[in-house]
C-alpha cells in the first residue's frame, strides 16, 4: 500500500511491532459451573463494547483449554486483579495442560453460577454469553455483564508493570 505522503514514515514499524504499541491490563477470566467443572486463565484481550446493555467483549485463543470451556459454558467472570497480584497471574497464566490443578493455588470463590470469582481481585464482572465471533485464531466471547462488585481500591495491574506482551 502507499504510505500517505504528508506524515513522516521514517520511524515506521511492522504490523507486529505496531499492534505490540497498543496498551493492555491483565485479566483473569474465570469459566464453569461447579468446582469440578472450572477454571481461569489469564487474558488481555478485554473490552467494554455495549453500553446499553452493559457487555463486554473478551477473546480467547482456540487452541486453549478456555475456549472449549468457553464454548460449552454460558456464564464467565473478568476479574480485574491489582497490581500486587503478580504471583497469581504467574499461576494463572500456565496452560491447563501443563497444571490442571492450577485453580487449587489460586484464593477463589464460586458465584451462585458456580464461576470462579478470584478473591482479593479489585473487582468482577459476572458475564453471561450472548454471542461468540470467529476472529481467526481466537474467538470473541460477547457477555453481558449481569452483576458487578468492587472489592477494593488501588491499581489494574498492566502488561507494562509485570513485563508481558499478548500481542503482535
Ligand atoms: C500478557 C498475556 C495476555 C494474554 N491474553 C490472552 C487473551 O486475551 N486471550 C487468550 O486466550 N489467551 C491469552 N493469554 C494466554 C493464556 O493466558 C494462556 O494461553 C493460558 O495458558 C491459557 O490457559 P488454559 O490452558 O487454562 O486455557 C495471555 C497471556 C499473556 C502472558
């Protein structure tokens, strides 16, 4: 494509180095319906896009244990953790495959839904599915945000801060 002649391009960068530029927060989403059928995973990939009804959109890789979990549940929580929850994302971000117990290191509660609530997390969203979009090599999980809580003051903890990159 020609570049537009008015702006300089000399600091011009890849496709991936560009979208790497795009800020994001750290996440953690929970999925189920009873302790023996849930689980969290760490995502990035999170936005408001409804404000009336209040929704969210949060995409999750098809290759993941999530995505199947996504895709058979109805009900999800976006739990926004602080910026002293580092540890936990370390645990959280680990594939299922690599440590199905992950969920039993990680201070959690059930909603009435049975959906992991991560405790001491800032504050939750209690998501129900309404809609799912094929997005290339991940899906987007529209929910509707049902409840929310406010457990605590203080700071998202960013991509930035703890040092991890999700996109490119
Ligand atoms: C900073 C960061 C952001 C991430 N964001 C997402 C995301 O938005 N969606 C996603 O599906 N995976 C995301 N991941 C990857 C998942 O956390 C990772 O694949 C996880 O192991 C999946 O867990 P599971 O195997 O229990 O499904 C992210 C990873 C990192 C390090």
């Amino acid at each position: 494509m020609t570049p537009i002649t008015d702006i300089d391009h000399t600091k011009s960068k890849t496709t991936h180095e560009v979208l790497r530029l795009i800020p994001y927060s750290i996440f953690a989403i929970g999925i189920g319906s009873d302790e023996a059928v849930s689980t969290a995973l760490i995502a990035s990939w999170v936005m408001q896009c409804s404000f009336n009804p209040p929704r969210v959109a949060v995409a999750i890789r098809k290759d993941s244990n999530s995505h199947q979990l996504m895709s058979e549940e109805n009900r999800f929580t976006v739990n926004l953790l602080s910026k002293h929850q580092t540890d936990l994302a370390r645990i959280l971000v680990k594939p299922h495959d690599r440590d199905e117990e992950k969920m039993t290191h990680v201070p959690h509660t059930l909603n009435a839904a049975g959906v992991p609530v991560i405790k001491e997390a800032l504050a939750y969203l209690d998501c129900q599915t309404v809609d799912t979009v094929d997005a290339g090599d991940h899906s987007i999980f529209i929910g509707e945000v049902l409840e929310s809580h406010q457990i605590d003051d203080g700071d998202v903890l960013t991509c930035d801060q703890i040092g991890w990159t999700y996109a490119g």
